[in-house]
C-alpha cells in the first residue's frame, strides 16, 4: 500500500482524525484544526470544501476504521459474539470523542445537506453488508440476516447515543450484553 502523499487530502484527514480524537472536535474552527495539524485552512478548503466537509470525511475514515477492527477482530477471534463483544468495548471506548461529531453530522446527513451526502450512503451502506455477511457466516438466511444487521446496528448506535449523552457506559454495556445474549441464543435454537 502506498503512504499518503504528504501534504495530500489523506495525509491531512489522517492528522485530522488523530487530533480530533486527542483534543475533541467541539467547535474547531478550520484555522485552529489547521495551526494544529501544521497546514492552512486553505489547504483544508481545498481538499475537504468546508468545515462540515472535512467533518463528513473525518466521520467517515473513523467509521472505515471501525470496520476494518471489526474484520480483524472476526478473524482473529473463533467466537463471534465475542468478536463483537470486543469491538463493542473499542467503539464505545471512543464514543466520548467521537459520538457527538457522528450525531451532529448525521443531523446533516437527515437533512439532506449537500455535505453529507457521502456520510448519507456511507450510513446507509456502510455497515449493513458487512453485519450482514457475518450472519450469513452465522447461516442466517439472507433476508433474517439483513434484518439482524439492521437491529445490530440501530442497538449499536442507540446504545452509542446513550453513553454520548448520559454518560452511563455500564448501562448500555449490559444492553448490549443483553442485545448479543438474546440473539445467540435466538440463533441457537433456530439451529
């Protein structure tokens, strides 16, 4: 794989991601996130259009990176629920960070805001063939396992919504401790 050219749209949304999750995102101006990543906001303007354009992109590198986990943890974990287990800590882990950039851009993304648009299919299509397939893995047949995938992910992110704004992370990790109990043994006894 060839490393970003520097100075180049990837190489500053990879130093904008890492700054984003070490400092917040909040209401980061493009000059403070530039000053902070060593470019310009014109540069920034350039490659990403706007503020809400960069953030679009920002959401969507760190969702592409969650699900790059989430692979790697399905194959490197013989039980799936405890894969998913697993990457239900790394996600919720980052919701303090990350969630409130994901909500407020999905507010873009219902309203059909031009910007969102990539985040808008990415929402939509991101996610549910990859859940999909692992159910499948499961053997599902295909139309349980697509909706399975859709409930994984409307309960993922319920439950991610819930930490951003309560706080309460045991809350929502029985929740979904629940969620993974009730489906395992949903599938179990459709076996």
């Amino acid at each position: 794989m060839t490393p970003p050219r520097p100075g180049g749209r990837d190489e500053l949304l990879a130093r904008a991601v890492a700054w984003f999750a070490e400092h917040g995102v909040g209401d980061t101006s493009l000059r403070t996130l530039a000053a902070g990543i060593g470019t310009s906001h014109r540069m920034l303007n350039y490659h990403f259009g706007s503020r809400s354009g960069l953030l679009g992109a920002v959401v969507e590198a760190v969702e592409r990176s969650e699900q790059e986990a989430l692979l790697g943890l399905s194959a490197t974990t013989e039980d799936p629920f405890e894969a998913g287990a697993l990457f239900w800590a790394r996600v919720a882990d980052r919701a303090a960070v990350f969630a409130p950039l994901f909500f407020e851009l999905s507010t873009h993304a219902m309203r059909g805001e031009p910007h969102a648009e990539p985040l808008r299919r990415w929402f939509g299509e991101g996610w549910l063939p990859v859940l999909a397939r692992a159910y499948r893995d499961l053997g599902v047949g295909d139309g349980a396992a697509e909706t399975l995938a859709l409930q994984s992910l409307a309960m993922a992110r319920g439950l991610l919504f819930e930490v951003a704004v309560t706080g309460d992370r045991a809350a929502a990790d029985r929740a979904m401790a629940g969620w993974t109990t009730m489906v395992r043994r949903e599938l179990e006894e459709g076996r």
